[in-house]
C-alpha cells in the first residue's frame, strides 16, 4: 500500500516529515547533464540503470538528455516502466518462469523489449513464449567477463547460443549483455582499468567471432558508474549501463581518480532525511533512520556536511550518532541529512522522493517500482 507522502510542494525541509527520501534537484539535475556530456562525445549511447531510482519520471528526464532507453533487473520494473511510457526496455538479467515470460512478451505491445540469456533452456522456454504471445523478442547473449556470477563464457560457447537465437523465428539476436559488476568500486583506477580491460578484450573476440559466423552484434552493454569512461573509450561497447550517477552514494564516492583524490564527476543528490529522537547521553544522539531507512550493506551512511559526527550503527527504527567530546551535538528535533551507503537499496525502502531546491520542497514523485516482486 502506498504510504501518504511525507512532505507538500511549498514546504520548507525542515517541515518534511521523517524518515524522507530527499533529492536535492539542483544536484540532481547537475548529474543527469553531466553524464550526457561526457558521453556525448564518445558517440556511445546511455541506457541508464532503473533499478537505482525505480521511477519512470526519472527515466524520462534522463531520456530528454538523450538515453536511448532503460535497463531493469526484473520483469516487474519492466512493466511499471513500459506502464510510465518508456519505450525501450532491456531486463539486464535472465528471467526464468513461463508467468515472467508471457508477462514479458506482453509488454511488447506498448513498448521494444529486450532480455538476456546465458543457457539454451532460456532460449527455448523464451522462444515458446513469445511464439504463443505472437511477437519476436529480441534476445542478448550475456557473457562472464570477469564477475563471475551470471553469464556464459565469452568465446565459442557465446557465439553458439547467439547462433541459437538468430536461428529462431521468434526471436531477435540483439547483442552482447558484458557487465563487469566487481569493477564498479575497485578504489584505484588502475585495479578499474585492469578489470574493465579483460572485459573489455572477452566482449571484442566474442564480436569478432560473431561477425565470422555472420552475425552483427548490434549492443555491446554494460559499464556501471565506477567504471564507464572506460568502457565508453574501448571501441567496443556501445551502450552503456550505468545508474547509481543520477544520485551517488557514500560507496561509490571511496573510489579514488587519476590524482588518488575521491572521484567528483557526480555529486551527491540523494539524501535519508532524519530527526533527532533522542540526545540524552552526552557524546551520543539518536537519528529515526535505522535499518527500515537506509541501507548499511555497503557501509554506514555519513553525516552530510558534518564530518564531525559519525553514524556508528543502526537498529530497525534508531541510528546511533557518536557526536565526540568537543562538538557541539545536534538538538533534540533537529533534521539532519545522510548520505547513503548504497543507494538502490535505500531508494526501496520508500514510496515518494522528496525533491528539494533552495530549502523548498518542489516536487513529489513515487517510486514506482520498488519492492520485492518479480
């Protein structure tokens, strides 16, 4: 059931009610520019991630500054997406389950939608379903370029199946899914370089082999916020999927640039807005932010603008603050913002984004496609 939203347009932050999920616009917006900056010149395309802001208006501003499409997790996020109006979905992932299939084959009615495979029992079971839905579904083989988790081995075995799909009637041979997931927070550059450049390498001789065998290879995507320059500089990726930019996180923000200074291309958009609940030990404070508000999987969240203030574990329902000896501790009601450790996570824990501009609540919008269904 979709909660009362916890904040009115016109209302100062301050007044927000808490736990919130706040998005700071200007930052925001600051970010979506950005990234189609960068890439524009790399004629690579963005078909940003949707299971970091699960939000169709997100997707639409991020496809009015030129991303061709949206990438999802899941079936359910493809539907609320395709519902929302984005017309050009991939599921990044295998989907397994006659009910998944035929929900999937169903949307292509109102939208072009992709999904991947790395069995042929997949492309089989994807084949009857679209064969009963009467539609043709475009299919990417996804190969392991390093993660070690979904995909099959570039090469030889990769080239077979994408035979397998460009065989069939029913289905579309789209390309190449290569995302090398463990790259994305190396904190050097250069443990991302050497990562991404073995991906990089699996998902050019996999092309190459397929072109042998006749066959194009429209997409080549993946590359994540920890790692998309170079994917977009290798000449061989064409689409690229990254998601956590449009907000960034206190994880992603340990990667360290060329300099060894923390990466600044993004800046920090998404905050957990919090209230102090309890102040009645000295050197402590309590926040309403605990585990049911933001994710702890990727590190504690920080204290925005106060690094003087740790927050040092959480419960369901309390944060714990160690606010040291010699500062000055935040008052009882007083509003503090966190940035989050993981922000996918975090963003499920919530029903509205809160966006702020200048100390004024300025919009309010769902977040659509959160929760655990598939």
């Amino acid at each position: 059931m979709l909660q009362s939203p916890p904040a009115q347009p016109g209302m100062r932050e301050d007044e927000v009610d808490t736990p919130a999920l706040i998005v700071d616009l200007d930052a925001f917006e600051y970010n979506l520019d950005r990234m189609a900056a960068l890439l524009a010149p790399t004629g690579v395309k963005l078909r940003a991630h949707a299971k970091t802001h699960k939000s169709p208006v997100i997707a639409k501003l991020q496809m009015a500054r030129g991303a061709v499409g949206q990438c999802v997790q899941k079936v359910a996020e493809a539907e609320i997406l395709a519902w929302g109006g984005i017309p050009d979905i991939l599921v990044s992932n295998e989907v397994v389950g006659a009910a998944k299939l035929a929900r999937l084959c169903a949307l292509s009615s109102i939208a072009k939608v992709a999904v991947c495979v790395d069995d042929g029992a997949q492309v089989a079971a994807i084949e009857t379903a679209a064969a009963d839905a009467g539609v043709r579904m475009s299919v990417l083989v996804e190969i392991d370029v390093g993660a070690g988790r979904a995909g099959i081995a570039a090469g030889p075995e990769a080239v077979a199946l994408g035979q397998r799909i460009a065989a069939s009637k029913h289905l579309i041979f789209g390309g190449l899914q290569a995302y090398q997931g463990s790259a994305q927070h190396k904190r050097t550059i250069a443990e991302r370089r050497t990562l991404i450049g073995a991906a990089i390498d699996a998902s050019r001789r996999t092309v190459e082999q397929l072109k042998q065998q006749g066959i194009a290879c429209p997409i080549v995507g993946g590359a994540g916020t920890g790692s998309f320059q170079i994917e977009a500089a290798s000449g061989v990726y064409t689409e690229m999927q990254a998601g956590s930019y449009v907000f960034m996180d206190a994880d992603y923000a340990r990667n360290f640039d060329e300099s060894g200074a923390p990466v600044s291309t993004f800046r920090h958009a998404l905050f957990v807005l919090g209230t102090v609940m309890s102040a009645s030990r000295p050197g402590v404070a309590v926040l309403d932010v605990g585990h049911k508000a933001v994710s702890i999987d990727s590190g504690m969240p920080t204290v925005w603008q106060r690094p003087d203030i740790q927050y040092v574990s959480a419960s369901d329902e309390h944060g714990k603050l160690d606010v040291g000896s010699e500062t000055a501790a935040p008052k009882l009601g007083e509003k503090m913002r966190l940035v989050p450790g993981h922000c996918d996570p975090t963003v499920d824990r919530f029903d509205w984004y809160v966006g702020v501009r200048n100390g004024r609540v300025e919009c309010l919008w769902p977040v659509a496609a959160r929760g655990g269904f598939s």
